[in-house]
C-alpha cells in the first residue's frame, strides 16, 4: 500500500469553431509561473504547432495545475 502524489499542468485552447482543446503535461517543474505558460501558449498559437478537428488553435482559455494524490489501500497477495 502507498500514497503517490501527481502534478499535471493543463492547457485549455480554444480552436476556429469555437471548440476547446486540452493539452496536458505530467509533471511540470514546481516553479514554473503563470507567465512561462502563457508565453508557451502564446507560441504554440503563433507557430501554429498543433491543430484540432475544428481548426488551429486561436486563443488561451485556461491554465490549471491539477495536484492528485492517490492512497492505494489495497495490495493483493502474490
């Protein structure tokens, strides 16, 4: 039995029809800032890196850093 903690940073565009799309990144650095993420962003739209079923992405619409943590309670016998 075990806890693990995980950290993702999810990076919510919105694409030409209007739709979002949802970039996710396990473990960022912990002191990655606000700003770094929207410059990084910023560029992703710029050079057209990725694009979607309904377009290439236009615009930013969210930044989260989703911090989980899982208690494992149970370990079956070998």
């Amino acid at each position: 039995m075990a806890t693990t903690t995980d950290k993702t940073l999810r990076m919510v565009f919105r694409n030409q029809d209007g739709n979002n799309v949802t970039i996710t990144l396990d473990n960022p650095r912990n002191n990655l800032t606000a700003a770094e993420i929207e410059m990084a962003m910023d560029l992703v739209i710029a050079r057209n890196v990725f694009t979607s079923s309904g377009g290439d992405l236009v615009t930013k619409q969210d930044i989260r850093v989703i911090n989980s943590t899982t208690d494992d309670l149970f370990d079956p016998p070998a």
